[in-house]
C-alpha cells in the first residue's frame, strides 16, 4: 500500500514564483511527516517535520508545509523561487510502531527558470 | 554535513561478487538505517539497527545482510551481485531509534555500478 503519493514527477516554476510541491498520505496511525531534499550528488536535507505540535511547520530556506488532516496532505509551499532551490524532494512518513524507518514518496524535481 | 559517513563513496564491480559498505552516525546516535536509491524503486528503506541490535527490517534481499558494531558504525554486506543491485545506498542515523517524531540525519551516499 502506498504511503505516501507525490503528485508530478516534475515541476518547473519561475524564478520569484511560488513554490508548491504535494504530498499526500495514507496512515491509520497519526502520521509524523518530513521533507527532504535531494541536491545532486548530495545525500538528503531534512527541510521540515511535523510531529503534531503545530500544523503549520516552518523550515529552512524559506519553505514551510502545512498539516490538513482532513485532506491527507502535507504539501510544500516557498513564496519566492530562487534558483538555488532547484532540486529533488521528497515526502517521508514514519509510521511503524516497531521501528522508525521511514516511507518515502517518489520524489518531485523541481526547475527554477530564469 | 550532516555529521553521517559513508565510505566507499563509488564502487563498481561484477555480477556475482559481494561488497561492503561502511556506515558512521553522527556522534551519540544510536540507530543506523540502511536505504537504496534506484531508478525504478525510489528511496527504499532496507533495515534498522539501534544501539548493535536488529529493530525493523523492510525490504532487504536475503542477498544482504548488515550488522552495527560496538562501536556503533555499521556495515550493509551485499553478496551474489546483480545488475539490478545498482544503486546508491544511503545511510542514516539518528539519535534513539523507536519515536517516529526523530530526524534522520543521511550520509552522502555510496553509489554500487554493478557490471
């Protein structure tokens, strides 16, 4: 069963333009959800988690994602693209009672143009 | 930097050989993870030690073992090589290993060309 659904593969926007990458889960469990991101050849950057203190999560480098339980989504906003942010990320869940091991989404590329 | 090592950072070998991969965590964190990174799987995650003993296991082929030392470092065996083992391995550690809410903190990755 999939955890965890990134809807596009691929998203450009443009330099200045908002950001939004989505997320969406499936839990039976409250979830406890992070993004990542992925530069090339580089390993994975915690951008944010949400551990259920406050549905609103502010990151680093301007990003933010916010919690909606009623929509089972955790989806990754940014106001202003800048080209620095051109990368992979990627949603992650932790559900296991047993481990922490997490179930990552399929990854969303994202293109800032010029 | 995230304070994970991994070593070998690129390592290219033969179907039917067997490799190591060596993992350190960040300084005071008890748990390891192993994941593979492939084209055609996305991220996966492999299998979980905290503090030298096994905690989860996922999808691990029986081809692979792994095992954490005292020391905490820990080493993901992959034997009977296939092309399909390509891949790039991540590591990561965290600091317990049973709360959901943790970070985990990832290695630069080893990246395995299997020929």
């Amino acid at each position: 069963a999939q955890s965890v659904t990134q809807l596009g593969s691929h998203v450009s926007v443009s330099e200045g333009a908002l950001v939004l990458l989505r997320c969406n889960y499936s839990s039976s469990v409250p979830p406890y959800l992070f993004w990542y991101v992925q530069y090339p050849n580089q390993g994975l950057q915690l951008l944010l988690k949400y551990t259920s203190a406050a549905t609103l999560v502010k990151g680093i480098n301007g990003f933010e994602a916010e919690f909606k339980k009623s929509e089972t989504s955790f989806h990754l906003t940014k106001p202003s693209a800048h080209m620095s942010d051109a990368a992979e990320y990627f949603c992650a869940v932790s559900l296991s009672n047993t481990g922490n091991q997490f179930y990552f989404g399929t990854g969303t590329s994202l293109t800032v143009i010029p | 930097d995230s304070g994970v090592t991994q070593t070998p950072k690129h390592l290219i070998t033969a179907t039917g050989q067997r490799v190591t991969l060596r993992c350190s965590p960040r300084s005071g964190d008890l748990s390891v993870y192993w994941y593979q990174q492939s084209l055609d799987q996305g991220l996966q995650f492999l299998i979980q030690y905290y503090n030298g003993e096994e905690r989860a296991k996922g999808n691990i082929l029986e081809r692979f073992s792994a095992q954490q030392f005292p020391d905490l470092h820990s080493e993901l065996n992959l034997s009977s090589l296939e092309l399909g083992d390509s891949a790039l391995y991540f590591c990561a550690s965290s600091v317990g290993g049973a709360r959901r809410s943790e970070t985990q903190y990832f290695g630069p990755g080893t990246r395995l060309l299997v020929l």
